[in-house]
C-alpha cells in the first residue's frame, strides 16, 4: 500500500496535538510543512520527518504537486486563501475550527468543496467519542425537555486568543465543541439569545508579551432548536487555577431517563431506578485522523463525520450567538 502524501500548515500546538495521532499511522507521510516561524518548521520536520519546509503557504502549494491532502492548523483569521487553493488544486484537507471568522468567506467554501466533491474534515473530534456515539443512541427514544451546559475554565495564553477580534470569543472558539455536540444531537437550530460580560479578568493579569486582553470573561446562550427544543450553554474563562467546580459538559434531561454527558470523560445514564457510567475507552482524536485519511484514501467525502459543509452550521450558529451578545437581540437562522 503506497503512503497518503501529507502536507501540513500551520506547526504549532494543534498540529503537534494531531501528529500524535498521525505519526502512530503506518500508511502515511508527512513530506512537507509550512510556518511563518522557523523554529516551529524546524522542530516539525525533526518530529515528523519532512524532508523540506516552507515559510507560507502558497509556497508549499506551488512546490508541492504530489500531494495527496494537507492539514490546516492556523489561527481563526490566518486562512487567507489556504483552503480555496487546495480546492483548486483538488487537495483534500483537514482544517482545525473555527475555520474563519467571516461567514461569507466559509459559505464560498463550502460551495466550491461541494463543486469539486472534495474530502473535508474539520476539528469537532468529539463526534468520534464513544460516549457521544452512546449518548446519541440513547436519546433515540427520548423524549427531551430541558438540556444546559457549560465549558467554564481559565484563559489559553496564545496571542489570538487574548482579543475577540482575532479569536471569536470563547464561545465560538472553545465552546463551539458543545455547539456542535447539540447540533449533533438534536439537529438545526431556529434562533439564538446570548447576553455576556466583562470585568472579572483584568488587562494586567497576562505577560506582556501577549495582546492586551480584550474578550468577554463570559456569555450565556440560549438556542431554540427547529425541533422545539432550547438549550442553555454557558461559556466562561475567567476561573484561576482549579478553582472550577462545574462539572463541563451537557445535561439532558427527560421523561423517563436524563443524560450527564461529563466533557470528554464519561456519560451517565439516569433513570428513576438505575444509575449507569460509561466512561470514555478511545482517543477521539486519533479516530477523527484515521476517519479523514481513510477517506481520503477511499476518495469518498461522506466517510467523516465533520466535513466541512456541516462545520459551517456549527459555525454560524456560533457566530449567530455573537451578534446576539453585539446587538441584544435574538438572532434568527
């Protein structure tokens, strides 16, 4: 079996995260990679063992004509022409969310994957969890009425994530795993209400060599599903240390039976005379890898569970809730 071709962009930490999984595959090879740092392509091709680097990407595209896809792991407003070049040069990719912060730019994507009938994936890993795939087929015969949840935590210290001009907040860059979980569950949304806050985290809490701080320490959003159904997400990155005693994750709660879905750890099964955990067996990541390489392998678009026509969803829902917190009003999809 000849070895998948790969090309990777962007050599930071959530590339790094993906080789662990990727580096353990026999039927791949990384060839290439692209950074604007030296120091990251340097250490990328030590690890992974790419033969030639490049400081952008537009480089490595036009030096590298026999790939086979390529990872994309940038910062929410660095995909400048990243993934319409792969289209136009019927690259598969997989690219890490949120894929960009401007909606326009996503659709026009994703028309032109759909037009070329490309391979996508994007990062919602939690898809591939086995307790998610348990939590779905419990709530096959749920009748739900209430579901809430939170991702509540301190702040990255990355430079992009210190404003939401360049992150999207934290809702839409962190959270949005917990967006795309509900939309995995219970289908599309309706309309959105959020409402946010600042004031619990000061600018001179961080190093200065990062960004003044300037995002919302945290938000509330409550999503009305077409189905009837609302749901209640709570973002928050404002606890020091380990200071949270929320349990992050979702609650879903129905008639006969209520889920406790704990963030990528375990899922509880309530009835009113049974009690049942099941806690996570798999790397999720890892899955989500061989889901996209096998695809790309098999040429078939429909063998993940993310591609990226369906994370666009995910992503203007998330964005919906932003211009909510903006304008004080519920957005309608």
């Amino acid at each position: 079996m000849e070895k998948l071709r790969i090309g990777l962009i962007g050599c930071g930490g959530i590339m790094n995260h993906h080789m662990n999984g990727v580096l353990t595959f026999d039927d791949v090879e990384i060839v290439a990679v692209a950074d604007p740092l030296k120091e990251r392509t340097d250490a990328m091709m030590k690890r992974t063992g790419a033969t030639r680097a490049y400081s952008g990407h537009m480089e490595l595209f036009e030096h590298e004509d026999k790939l086979d896809a390529v990872y994309i792991c940038v910062e929410p407003t660095a995909h400048n022409n990243i993934e319409e070049t792969a289209i136009a040069r019927g690259l598969p990719f997989l690219t890490e969310k949120p894929m960009t912060l401007d909606m326009s730019q996503g659709e026009a994507i994703a028309k032109a994957v759909e037009a070329k009938g490309l391979v996508t994936c994007v990062g919602f890993q939690d898809r591939y969890l086995d307790i998610v795939q348990q939590a779905k087929e419990e709530l096959a015969d749920m009748q739900v009425g209430m579901v809430y949840g939170s991702w509540i935590g301190g702040v990255p210290q990355v430079w992009w994530w210190m404003r939401k001009d360049t992150c999207g907040g934290q809702l839409l860059e962190q959270n949005i795993h917990l967006v795309d979980l509900l939309r995995y569950f219970f289908g599309e949304a309706e309309s959105v209400f959020a409402t946010c806050g600042r004031g619990l985290i000061s600018k001179d809490e961080f190093p200065s060599t990062l960004p003044a701080y300037d995002t919302d320490d945290f938000s509330s959003a409550m999503i009305t599903f077409k189905n009837g159904l609302t749901a209640n997400l709570m973002s928050g990155c404002f606890v020091k240390g380990g200071g949270n005693p929320i349990r992050n994750g979702l609650t879903i709660i129905g008639r006969e039976k209520s889920l406790e879905y704990s963030l990528r750890d375990s899922l509880t099964v309530y009835t009113s005379e049974t009690q049942k955990k099941y806690k996570r067996e798999v790397d999720q990541s890892l899955r989500h890898d061989r889901a996209f390489l096998d695809a790309v392998r098999a040429k078939d678009p429909t063998a993940v569970l993310s591609p990226y026509s369906d994370a666009l969803k995910t992503l203007i829902l998330s964005d919906a809730a932003n211009r909510s917190m903006e304008s004080g009003t519920l957005i309608k999809l």
